[in-house]
C-alpha cells in the first residue's frame, strides 16, 4: 500500500512492517507468546498513527486525518484477529467470537471510510468471514426493535437525523456515531440469522431439561 502524503512515507513503511509481522504470527500453531508480542507492537504503531492523525486534523486535512484512521481500524482488526486465536488456545470461545465480529466491523469501517481506494482490504475481510463459517457453528441471534427517547449526532451533537453526518462514516478522522439517549420501549426481540450485531446471540440451547453452551457443548451448571 502506497499513500499520496510523503510525509507519511516513513510511518507508512514501518506500518507495513509491523502489520506483515503480525500477520506471520496470526497462524493457530504460532506459540501464544509470540502473538501476545505482536498484539503489544500493534498498540504501540496505533498510539503513533493516532499522534500523527492528531496533527493532521488540527491541519484540517480531511483526506489525510481519514487515511490514518483507517490505518489505526486496521490495526485493531488484526490485533482482534490475533487475539481471536490466543483465545481460542486459551478454552475461551465467547471472547474469541467478540474478538472476530470486531475484526470484522472494524475492516468494514476502513474499507467504507478510505479515501482512495480500500478494495486491498478485501481479501482481508474474506479471511475473516473464513474464521466464522470454519471454527464456529452456525447460529442463531437476537435482533430487539424498541423506541429511543432521543438521539444525537457525535460529530455535530445535533439530534440525529437533523444534520449531514452519517453513522458509520469518517469525518476528519472521527466516525460518526448515533448516539442515544434512554429507550421508552421494547417493540419485539426476533430471531434472525443475519443480525446487525452478532454479538447478540444465542448463548445456550436446552435438551432434556439441561442446559448446553452453544459453543463449547458442555453443560451449564447454574450456582
């Protein structure tokens, strides 16, 4: 990946580095020590990018302050990716799948929010969609419908709806959120497969009057 901002040339290089490294080690049959030192390299290259985004918004470059973020969503994607596999080593699947669906929302973000061309990122994101369909089950999620009191813009803290931000979308390195404020009353709770998040899902199954966990099959035995 090349960028139209010389002065990034350098950061650029050492981003390419540190991401290709962590990459290697993004492999199951790497040793855990070896992952958790590259989770700590990649905290410590998405500190130096957010310095330099930092710079650049207060340049009130657009472009560049968006570049950036999308490096620093990366990042956090493969920390999660490594994350994801030092969990599962670990006999712990609930957080190895938090891990993976943020992997997921993250490289989504900055393949939306680049702005040039973030299409390099797509192979990355079929490795990902690859985690869920081959070291998980298929499942079941929840999906509620409900009335919020209000809510507002991030960017603008105009009531929502009211200005030209988007949710989802960068502005001068900032994403746009939606936030609300108090929610008057629950609509329905469906089951659906494909949810908007897929951290809310079904956790547990019963048969024959016991509780399974969707994940690991062992019973749950309530205290």
């Amino acid at each position: 990946m090349t960028t139209p901002f010389p002065n990034l040339n350098n950061l650029l290089e050492e981003y390419n580095s540190i991401v290709a490294e962590a990459q290697s080690k993004a492999i199951f049959v790497r040793g855990i020590e070896l992952q958790k030192k590259e989770v700590d390299s990649l905290e410590a290259l998405s500190n130096k990018i957010e310095q330099a985004k930092i710079k650049s918004i207060k340049e009130e470059n657009n472009d560049k302050s968006n570049f950036l973020l999308c490096l620093e969503l990366s990042i956090e994607a493969v920390k999660n990716e490594l994350l994801l596999i030092i969990a599962l080593k670990e006999d712990k699947p609930d957080i190895a799948w938090d891990c993976l669906i943020t992997a997921q929302n993250l490289i989504s973000l900055s393949i939306r929010n680049h702005p040039f061309n973030g299409d390099y990122l797509l192979g990355y994101a079929q490795k990902l969609d690859l985690y869920e369909q081959t070291l998980f089950p298929k499942m079941m999620f929840a999906s509620r419908g409900c009335v919020v009191r209000k809510s507002k813009c991030s960017i603008c803290k105009k009531k929502y709806g009211d200005c030209e931000h988007i949710k989802g979308y960068a502005y001068m390195g900032e994403l746009c959120i939606e936030i609300t404020n108090g929610i008057v009353s629950f609509e329905e709770i469906s089951l659906v497969e494909n949810p908007e998040d897929k951290r809310c899902r079904i956790i547990s199954f019963n048969e024959n009057g016991k509780n399974y966990d969707v994940f690991s099959l062992r019973e749950i035995i309530k205290k």
